[in-house]
C-alpha cells in the first residue's frame, strides 16, 4: 500500500481493487516528484495528482499469493526479509 495519504483515500474511497505500482513507462526509473511525472506522461494522461515528494525511489514490490504462499514477481522496496517476517514465508518466483 502506498505511504500517501491522497492515493489512499482514492483507494479506500474507490471500493474496487486498484493495481499502480508505479508511475513511469516500462524500463524507466519512477518518478519521486512531479515534475519527473509530468515530463513523463504530460500527453499520456488527463490528470495528474501531485501528492508531494517520494520518500523512496525505489520500484514497488509486486507479490502474488500462489498457494497460501507469496511470490515476489518483482522485487522492490519491500524485501523477501520483509514478507517473511511480516507472514513467515515467501520465495522469489
């Protein structure tokens, strides 16, 4: 989940599963303002929320539950460390 409270409202407010792990083209670096965000998708997209400054710049951790299991289909910031403290297993696919 995202650390922001703005696209957290929207996904609590929303009442459907959203996927958005990041805001950037495939092979691109994210963006940590938006600027970068901006420069990047000014064309692309009707509206473009400014929630402030990136904390982290690094890419989110994309899990699947596969069998009772979580997956790691993309790591991120959040480490197989992490999910394994958090639920006491988890492998990288």
């Amino acid at each position: 989940m995202p650390s922001n409270n703005i696209i957290n409202n929207v996904i609590t407010k929303s009442n459907i599963p959203l996927a958005a792990p990041s805001a950037n083209l495939s092979t691109k670096p994210s963006g940590t303002c938006v600027e970068d965000i901006y420069e990047e998708f000014n064309e692309k997209v009707d509206i473009i929320v400014d929630g402030g400054k990136c904390n982290i710049g690094i890419e989110s951790t994309v899990v699947k539950v596969i069998d009772g299991v979580p997956v790691i289909l993309r790591p991120g910031f959040i480490t197989e460390e992490d999910i394994q403290k958090a639920v006491r297993m988890c492998k990288l696919k």
